[in-house]
C-alpha cells in the first residue's frame, strides 16, 4: 500500500492533531462543569452542554485525523526500510 500523502504532511498532522485533542479537551471539559470563566458572562453560552458535545465532537474528529496521519507516516517509515529510492 502506498501513502497518500508525504512523510512531512504526515508526521505534522500528527503533530497538530495531538495538540488539538488535548486543548479541545480540556475546553470541552471546562464547558461541561461549567466553569465560571467560560459560562459566567452575559455574553457566554447558556447551554453549555451542547457546546462541550460540540466540542467533544471535534476532538472525535483531530482522533480520526491523527489515526489517518500516523498510519501515513508509519507507511512511509516501512517504505523507507525497503530501500525504495525517493525521487
């Protein structure tokens, strides 16, 4: 099987995506206990609820993205083990 996409797009979506799921979580989590700083304007969301399954929805979303990536850059590194010549 070949990789759809190049080693260094690979490994940065890895990257990112790792990065994404912890911040998102830890918005989503602060959505959902409802933390003063998130919910406690006039201007803030009344139903924090949804807005942390949105959110959470998203992290669901960076998973799928950093699987798809890391499966990318693992065939990339099994690619290179076979002494393939890169042009």
């Amino acid at each position: 099987m070949k990789p759809v996409v190049s080693a260094m797009q690979a490994w940065s979506c890895v990257v990112v995506s790792a990065f994404a799921i912890v911040i998102l979580s830890i918005i989503g989590a602060l959505f959902k206990s409802k933390h003063h700083e998130l919910a406690g304007g006039t201007e803030d969301p009344e139903n924090t609820d949804a807005v942390a399954s949105t959110v959470f929805i998203a992290v669901l979303v960076y998973a799928g993205f950093l699987v798809f990536c890391g499966l990318q850059g693992m065939l990339h590194v099994r690619e290179n083990r076979r002494g393939s010549i890169a042009l």
